[in-house]
C-alpha cells in the first residue's frame, strides 16, 4: 500500500503545479490564480445548482428522491468525462516504461493510475452528493444510520462508473490496435460511445408517466443510472440496507477490475503503444513552401493524436451533429420537444452564440506548442521565424474551426428563418469568437509551455493554457447574455459589439505574440 501512495503522490506532483506555486516570482502563478478561481467558481455554480434542484424536489414532495438523484447524475457525469481522459492516465503514458522496470506489481501500477483518476472524480461526486445530502437530511424524517451511510458512500461513487468507461477504453485500445488508421478507427470507436451514452440520457428523460410525477422521476433516475435504485425508499428492505448494498458492490467491483486489468497491463500497453503494421510507400520529393511544410506537419501532428482529437475536436464534432440533426428535423419539432416557445425567433438570435461556444470548446492551439514536447528543439533550432511557426498552428486551428463552421452556417440558414440583420450576425460572430479564443490559446500556450509532460492528456485537457483560454472563452459568451439579460441590451447589437471588441483583442493579443522571437 505505501508504494501505491508514492505513485499517487508522485503524480499529483506532477499534474498540479505544487513547485511552480511555491517558487517566488515564477511567471505561472498568476495563470495558476486564474485557473484556480475558475474553478472553484465553476464547482460553486454547480454547488449551487444542485441545492436548488434538491430544494425543488422537496417543493414537489419528492424529497425522498433525492439520493438516487445525486448518485445517478454524479455517476453518470463521472462516466462521461472519465472517456475522455481514462486512456490517458491508463494506459500509453511515457512513464509506463520506468515504472515497468522498478520492482513494482502490476496491480500496484494500475491501482495508482486508477486511484489518481478517481482523486479527480471524487471532486464531482462531492459537489454533486454533499451539497443535495445536507438538503435532504434537514427535509426529511432519518435515522442516523442512514445519514451516516449516505455521507460515506460519497467515498464510493467513482468507482463503478470509473471501471465502466476504463472498460470503454480497454475496448478502444484493442480493437483499434488490429486496423491500419489506429486512430481513426480509436475515434469512432470512442464518439460511438459517447453517443450511447447520449442516447441513453435522452432516453432516460422520457420515460414515466406525466400525471404522476413521483414515478415518471424514479423512472428517469433508474432509467439514467439503474444502481441508483438502491438509494430508494423500499417496502422490501429499509434505505440503509440499499446504501451499504451499494457501498459492498462499488468496492467489489473497483477490486475484480483492478486484478483483470493487471493480468493483462503490459500486454494493454503494447497494445495503446502499438503503431501501424502496413507502411505507405509513397514518398514525395516535391519543394514545398515552408509555411505548407509546417501546416501540413501540424495537421499531421494533430491527427495522429487520439487524445488531441478527441478532447480538442469534441466542440466542431458536436457542432457538426446538431447541425445535420437540424437539417432532417423540422424546427418546430425541435421547438416542442426541447419546450421552448417561438424556437425559430430563439435560434435566428442565439445562434451565432450558439455556433461561437462549440467552436471555443474545441481549441487545440492552446496544447499545440507543448505537444511538440522533447522534439521542440527541432522547431527551436530550424531556420524558421516563429511567426511562421505560430501561424501554421494557428491555421490548424482555423481549418478545424471551418469544418463545423460551414456545415452550421450552411444548416441554420436554411432551416431557420432570418432577416439580412440575423444573417450578418451569423456569419460574422462565430469568425470573430473563433479568431479570438484560437489567438488567446496559442498565446497562453506560447507564454506557459510544458514540455516535459508524461501523457499527451495532461496537455490537451488539464493543462494551464488549455484551462485558462477556456475560462476566457466561457466569460467571453456570458458577457453578451449577461447584457442582454440584466441591462435589456438588444442581443444583435449586443453580439456584434462584444465580436468587434473581441476581434480587437486578438489582434493586439496577436502582434504582441509575434513580437517575442523565441519558443
């Protein structure tokens, strides 16, 4: 166990900036500020949300709900985000290898990555259950054994939605591992999980009667999370007998899936390591410009990185589906089921916001200079100006920001029914915002690299940069609906003013940039 515990902390060592922190006058520490009010405002918000959704459930009468209802949302936001980074932590990291040779147990190893993953987790159960569990223990008449028990399986909740999407993962790895595009086939491998698990939320959402609301919520709750059942008030057994039940399951299964996965963790590694078996034997001569030379090597970069097109590509890939879901549905049908009234007004004025948030999620020139990692000095030494190098990143970021672009502008113009004011807001505040947060991103990451990272997921998802530009394209969409909102500006006007001043930004941002002659 104590060697678990070094591993452990040897990577919070690593993930968190603990050093950087303490070092006087490091330039990251006012980075580290702005990442770490982010979000702790963000964990605030859902702090907040939640005890308002626990307060409503008690205004309905169904306060007895609320347990099941922390545990199905937290397990299935767990799940969620774990897909997108298990692989990453799991299996294929740099440091595989070291440790591999050090006198270490393979459970040890899987069960220090898997521990560390659920440290990460644990935050979203916490906020999810603490918060609804005190709601629930001042409205309702329990036993103490019951508080007890519910508090304590906060521990536990990580655990089986964390083994389900590793299991995920262990399914993407082998499988792509056999096929010529190992990443593209590890892509839609993982976006057809994704929408399973989609499918299954909305799903879920419409189950139960209308006229009785206690059932239709105990469907929906079951029908998103069918563990969660175990935290219902029974006539066969009392609740407490259900918490321990789930407590008992969660540890037995986090123990199966440790000691399956160790068997095989080196055989798992080989497998997520494993390159292309068939070779392209086509080589190409051809004087290039050097400008193409860097783009067409960037993209290359990009595309050959799972973890890199599946974190920063998510926002353009969930662009493109709902926009290919507008083309084949009508908008009223649309309108009826999401609830909202006079939907074509509503979208003709939101959906340049609309299209603006998807593109901002997906900002891979925030990690596209760490990720060069120990091969930077190839760049660094090449007789190449930087601004040449930091626009062909920020190129790819632009072509991957068109994609999703032209095929959105292309489906809302045709479906929704807008005026020539409408039309320019569309087209021109999603360009603005696009240039702005991909501008912002390749500053951040040029000013706050990371070069010596151990998994490509610690830079495309949690790295400083990649927080820190999100957190900036996050208060530069609520700002033009915080206006709108509370000093009733007219939202057209409201979106091209907030673009135009963006657009500025990043270009005083972008010179700045350029002016700083070294990587």
């Amino acid at each position: 166990m104590s060697k678990i515990w070094i591993l452990i902390r040897a990577q919070l060592i690593n993930f968190f900036p603990i050093n950087e922190m303490k070092e006087p006058g490091n330039k990251k520490q006012s980075s580290i500020v702005i990442a770490s009010f982010g979000i702790i405002t963000l964990a605030i918000f859902f702090c907040v949300y939640n005890i308002m959704t626990a307060k409503t459930l008690v205004q309905v009468g169904q306060q007895e709900l609320i347990p099941a209802y922390m545990i199905a949302v937290s397990s299935f936001s767990i799940l969620f985000l774990t897909i997108f980074y298990s692989n990453g932590i799991l299996f294929g990291s740099r440091d595989i290898e070291t440790l591999s040779s050090l006198p270490l147990k393979s459970s040890d190893i899987i069960s220090s990555k898997f521990m560390f993953m659920y440290l990460l987790n644990f935050l979203i159960g916490f906020i999810f259950m603490l918060p609804g569990g005190i709601v629930w223990v001042l409205n309702g008449s329990l036993n103490v054994l019951q508080i007890i028990l519910y508090f304590t399986s906060i521990i536990f909740v990580p655990l089986i939605p964390m083994s389900i999407a590793a299991c995920m993962g262990i399914i993407v790895v082998a499988a792509s591992s056999y096929f010529k595009r190992k990443n593209v086939i590890a892509l839609i491998f993982s976006f057809a999980m994704i929408g399973i698990i989609g499918y299954i939320a909305v799903s879920a959402m419409k189950l139960g009667n209308k006229d009785n609301i206690e059932i239709m919520l105990s469907k929906q709750i079951t029908g998103l999370y069918p563990i969660s059942r175990l935290f219902m008030q029974h006539t066969n057994f009392p609740m407490y007998i259900g918490e321990g039940s789930f407590i008992a399951f969660s540890t037995a299964v986090f123990y199966i899936f440790v000691k399956i996965v160790s068997m095989k963790y080196g055989l798992l590694n080989t497998l997520a390591k494993t390159t292309t078996r068939y070779s392209d034997n086509k080589n190409s001569n051809n004087r290039k410009p050097v400008f193409f030379a860097l783009y067409k090597k960037e993209m290359g970069r990009f595309l050959s990185s799972y973890m890199a097109v599946l974190n920063a590509g998510l926002g353009v890939i969930l662009l493109c589906v709902f926009s290919i879901f507008l083309l084949f549905n009508s908008v009223e049908q649309i309108g009826e089921s999401s609830g909202i009234e006079n939907i074509n007004e509503y979208l003709s004025n939101f959906a340049p916001l609309f299209i603006a948030s998807m593109l901002s999620l997906s900002c891979p020139a925030a990690s596209a200079i760490s990720l060069e990692g120990k091969n930077i000095w190839i760049l660094q030494s090449s007789p190449v100006k930087v601004k040449m190098i930091l626009n062909s990143k920020i190129a790819v970021n632009l072509t991957l920001h068109l994609m999703g672009y032209m095929i959105s502008i292309f489906a809302f113009m045709l479906k929704l029914d807008i005026n020539f004011i409408q039309v320019i807001n569309l087209i021109i505040v999603p360009i603005c915002y696009s240039i702005f947060i991909t501008v912002i991103g390749i500053s951040l990451n040029k000013k706050y690299p990371n070069y010596e990272w151990e998994s490509e997921m610690m830079i495309v998802k949690q790295s400083m940069p990649v927080i820190v530009s999100a957190i900036i394209g996050m208060a530069a969409l609520v700002i033009p609906i915080l206006l709108h909102w509370f000093l009733h500006f007219p939202i057209i006007l409201t979106l091209l003013g907030v673009a135009f001043i963006l657009l500025v930004i990043a270009g005083s941002v972008y010179i700045k940039t350029c002016k700083l002659n070294f990587i």
